[in-house]
C-alpha cells in the first residue's frame, strides 16, 4: 500500500479535441478545454486531488472518439477513454469516480463491469505498464 501512494498518478485531458477549425486554425473554446475546465474545478474539492494530478495535452490523435482523457501513472496499466461529453457533469464525475478506482487498485486495473457507463463504452485502449529490467 506504501508503494501506490508513492506513485503519481496523472489524467491526461485532451484540449484539442471537438475543436472547431477555420482557414487550418482553431476557432473557439474545444470540447477538450471545456472538459479540462469542469474536471479542473471538481478536481480542487476532490479527495485525491493531490494525489492525482490533472494535465492537458495538445492531442491524443483520437479525434473520431473525442473528448478523450488517459489515466496514467508508473507501473500500472495505462487507459485511455473517448466520447465524453464536456457538457455532462455526470459525466465529468464518473471520470473521478474512476480515476479514484484506478488509483485504489495496485495494478490500475478497472474491470468493465466496476466502471461507470460512460467509461465502459468510451475504452480505447488498456496498455499494460512497463516491465523494469531485472537487475543482476
């Protein structure tokens, strides 16, 4: 139990997703900049907010399944989840709801069936952690 709290846990938030765009430049307030916004302020009251860091990125390249965001942290398995609605704050809770269950578990491991709805059918990806070199 030692070890998780020692780990920093990150959700990684896509601000270019569900942008506008006109003459090649980006128009406007993104949906990823509005989910960032609305994550950031629950983010402040949230009981892991100083475990659990929240961090832009200018692009994930899931533009087809946006908004996207990435639960990340060392050792663990990595996910990332698409077709979230920065307008839902349901939806802006069920991502902290599970970033809480993927801090509490060792491995990082969000079984289907435990995840909120939304994440259960925005899974893009489970990207198993890196294996350290065993040293002799």
């Amino acid at each position: 139990m030692a070890e998780r709290m020692k780990a920093q846990h990150t959700l990684l938030v896509c601000t270019t997703c569900s942008s506008a765009w006109k003459d090649g430049k980006r128009v406007g307030t993104s949906g990823g900049e509005k989910l960032l916004e609305q994550l950031q302020e629950l983010h402040a009251c949230w009981e892991l907010h100083e475990e659990f860091a929240i961090q832009p990125v200018e692009c994930m390249s899931v533009c087809s399944r946006s908004c996207a965001i990435c639960f990340v942290a060392n050792s663990k398995y990595t996910y990332v989840f698409g077709d979230l609605s920065p307008d839902s704050p349901s939806e802006i809770l069920n991502v902290l709801d599970c970033a809480k269950k993927y801090y509490n578990h060792p491995q990082g491991l969000l079984p289907w069936a435990e995840r909120p709805e939304p994440l259960k059918k925005g899974i893009l990806a489970r990207i198993p952690p890196l294996s350290l070199p065993i040293e002799c």
